[in-house]
C-alpha cells in the first residue's frame, strides 16, 4: 500500500502544476466575459464530456469515471468564476 501511495504522491505532483495552469487560463478568460450569462457554456461542457470520455477509453480508463471527474473540475471552476465575476 505505502508503494501504490508513493506513486499516487507522483502522479499528484504531476497534475497540480497543471490544475495551477488550468486555474490561471480560467481566471484570464474570466476577465474576457462580459456577462455573467457567459460562464456556463453547456455545449462546451459537453464538448469536453464526449472528448474526455473517448480519451478516456482509448486509454483503458472508465470512461463515466474520469468524465465524471472532469465535470467536476469544471462545476468548482464555474463556481470559482460566479463568485469572482466582477461587471
């Protein structure tokens, strides 16, 4: 168990400089939105879903599972952004 953590701790490592990444882009285009109507494009999120989903597959992955953890990613990002809108 302590070896399968350890290489969870790697993979982390990995991932966080990206969610920092990812969080500074949905912060720039925050910026962009002129209305608060704009934050929730739920073709996008579908987009995203369907892309995620496929990849996820051709990865060997479960599909709903990253899916569903993506969308959840994008939720706190939305609600990040609700709560920072400032027009």
């Amino acid at each position: 168990m302590r070896e399968i953590r350890k290489r969870i701790d790697i993979v982390d490592s990995k991932i966080l400089p990206l969610m920092v990444k990812r969080s500074q882009l949905v912060n720039n285009a925050l910026n962009l939105k002129k209305k608060k109507s704009e934050i929730v494009d739920i073709k996008r999120i579908n987009q995203i879903k369907k892309k995620v989903s496929n990849q996820a597959k051709k990865l060997g992955a479960n599909p709903k599972l990253i899916s569903d953890i993506w969308v959840s990613i994008i939720k706190n990002f939305i609600d990040f952004e609700k709560k920072n809108f400032k027009r």
